[in-house]
C-alpha cells in the first residue's frame, strides 16, 4: 500500500505522550497523541490507521516537527492536512504530507534529531509561557551553560542521563551541537542535535546543567558526572513542559523521493 509521510506539531500539554496506552492495565485518562490522530485519520480512510512516529514524546512535552508515516490503499484527498484539521483538536496541527518510498521508515530512516528547550528566567512568572517553558526565579549564568555544554558534544556514553528504569540496547549516543542562548528577554532556550536521545536524556542533561550553575560548581563537573556513567551523579530531570521536538532529519536521497501532497 502507499506509505503516507506526515509532518506535524502539537502543544502536548493536555495528553499522555505521543504513544497509545489504551490497552495497558494502568493506562492514564488523557489521550495520546498518536491515537487522536489515528482516530482522525480513520474518519477519512475509513479503515484502521496504524501511525509510526519517528520517537516518542513524554506527557507534557511538545512538538514542532514530529514526523510520522502510515499507510493506505485508498483514494487521498487533494489536501490531507486540510481534511485532516477538522478531525483534530486544535493542540495538533498537520502541516506538510508527503507520498513516501517503501524503504521510508518514520523511525527508522531518521538520521539526527533537534530538540529545544525553554526557560522562563525571571523573578516573575509568565501567564503565557507556563505551558512551554520551566520558570526558574534566580539569574542564570549562560557563559557557564554554555561552557558545560561543550562536554556533551562528541560521541560517548550517555549512562549518566538514562532515566532508571529505560531499556536501551546501549547508551552511547553523539551530539553534534549544544547552544544555549536567549530567545528574547528572559526567555533562554537550548538547542540540542543528536544522532538520536534517549527517554527524557535532554531533560535530564538541562536539569543537570541547571544545578550546576545554581550550585556554583565548577564547570569540569559536566565530565565528572559523564564519566561516572551513574544517573545518581547527575541533577534532577527537568520539566517536560518546556521541551519541543523541534525537527527530523532524514537522507537527503530518501528525502527526493518524497512527493509532496
């Protein structure tokens, strides 16, 4: 059947994650959102939808360009991101659809992934940002942010920002590029490029960093924790609500052949 490239972005405050969780015995109550889309998605194709996403997101956390494939043998509207709007709530927002190869996989084709991430850095709360950033009242010091940072780039083990309790089939992982830097005033936002991440690994990498800096430890303890390989050595996990999935990258080769629709 034809294969269905599908880039979206939604606010992942009012679901459970992207993953579908219905058939498990402690499912939350919130919806995914990997099923609100398949659900709108079946009212246009009118046969069950199975969406595969290029990774999951955590409760809270949101998308800019979450990439996502399915696929179909019926006719396709002249516009699916327009017929697929009024089937969604207004959090999700369907923003490109491509006609893809066979050999394309959502999760499996992605080469690199960007991640962003917000903090609200100032005596005061913003009404506005609080679903998207994490409100830290005391100054933070981005030159020392920065500096940490810089240890994380390279190819190396990651054991030190695995959530306890990840399976993964190992923990080395390579980031090309870590920035901090202010959005607008008092709006800091980190930027974050890798090969791939591991469950909440950006949160627990800006939590650390965040400790470090209002603990006034020295910057060469970034590679203390790394090299203890130990989660216990790191700081807290960071919020999800100010995380964005931010864009997927694919092959340029396999990228040609998608036909945009």
């Amino acid at each position: 059947m034809p294969k269905i490239k599908l880039l979206v972005s939604y606010d992942g405050t009012d679901f459970c994650g992207w993953q579908k969780q219905k058939d498990h015995a402690f499912a939350p109550e919130l919806p995914s959102v990997q099923e609100t889309i398949e659900k709108g998605l079946e009212k246009i194709f009118r046969h069950p939808i199975d969406l595969c996403a290029s990774g999951r997101t955590d409760a809270g956390v949101h998308a800019i360009g979450q990439v996502c494939h399915f696929e179909t043998d019926r006719p396709l509207p002249k516009d699916l991101c327009w017929a697929l709007k009024p089937q969604l709530p207004d959090s999700i927002a369907p923003k490109a659809a491509w006609i893809a190869p066979d050999e394309f996989h959502a999760t499996l084709s992605a080469v690199k992934k960007t991640y962003r991430y917000w903090i609200w850095n100032h005596p005061r709360s913003s009404a506005l940002l609080t679903r998207y950033s994490w409100w830290i009242r005391n100054p933070l010091d981005l030159d020392f942010m920065n500096q940490a940072s810089q240890y994380l780039i390279k190819h190396q083990d990651f054991e030190s920002f695995r959530s306890v309790g990840t399976p993964v089939k190992h923990t080395f992982r390579e980031i090309y590029g870590a920035q901090w830097a202010y959005k607008k005033p008092n709006l800091i936002e980190f930027r974050v490029t890798g090969n791939g991440f591991m469950k909440q690994m950006v949160r627990n990498i800006v939590g650390t960093i965040v400790d470090l800096n209002q603990k006034n430890q020295q910057v060469t303890r970034m590679q203390e924790i790394l090299d203890a390989k130990d989660r216990r050595k790191a700081g807290p996990t960071a919020p999800p609500q100010g995380l964005f999935l931010s864009k997927v990258y694919y092959p340029k080769d396999l990228d040609n052949k998608c036909r945009q629709i």
